[in-house]
C-alpha cells in the first residue's frame, strides 16, 4: 500500500531536487546582495525542505515504510504551507503599495491643481 501511494512523489524525486538546487542557488545568490541577506535563508530552506521531501520519498519506496512515505509527505506539506504564507505576505504588501501609491497620486494631482 505504501508503494503505490509514495510511488508518484518518489518518480517526481528529480523535479523535487532540480528546484531544490535552484533554490538553494537562488538564495546563495541572494546573499551576496545587500538587502537579499535578509531573507535569503528562505529560498535555503526550502530547498533543503524539497532535498529531504525526495530523499524520503526514495526511501519510502525502497523500504515501503509507512513512517517515511508520511514525513516525505509531511515535508511537502511544509514546503508549501511556507509559499503559501510568502505568497499571502507578499500579495498583502503589494496591495499595501498600490494603496500608497494611489494616495500619493491623488495627493500629486490635488497638489498640482492647487497651485494653478
């Protein structure tokens, strides 16, 4: 039962290690900039999360393991419980900007009208 439930996740082990590696890359990359050490560690540690995700699920299947197929499971779980949360932040202060923005435009025009 474990086999066939783990068997999809453990063929996708490549992709899980491909974006992996591009995330640890990216936040690797991150640090070197000034304002990207801030949060750099996030893109590391989802990276590492998706690293331990594939190598459970492998050896999930190899070993038909009920409580490795489910802590793979569960680091996918995390992984996308923390971009699920980076998205919804990230949404929040773009709306936040769009709201400042449009104040400061209105506050332009009725500065500019008032002075003519």
């Amino acid at each position: 039962m474990v086999r066939d439930i783990i068997e999809p996740l453990a063929r996708g082990k490549f992709w899980l290690k491909l974006l992996g590696v591009m995330m640890i890359i990216t936040g690797a990359l991150q640090v070197l900039t000034i304002i990207g050490i801030v949060w750099a560690w996030l893109p590391i540690w989802l990276g590492v999360i998706l690293f331990q995700a594939a190598n459970a699920a492998e050896l999930a299947l190899n070993t038909e393991d009920p409580a490795t197929a489910r802590n793979a499971v569960d680091k996918l779980r995390l992984y996308f419980m923390i971009q699920g949360i980076l998205m919804l932040i990230g949404l929040v202060l773009v709306g936040l900007m769009f709201a400042f923005g449009g104040l400061a435009m209105i506050a332009g025009l009725a500065g500019s009208a008032a002075g003519y």
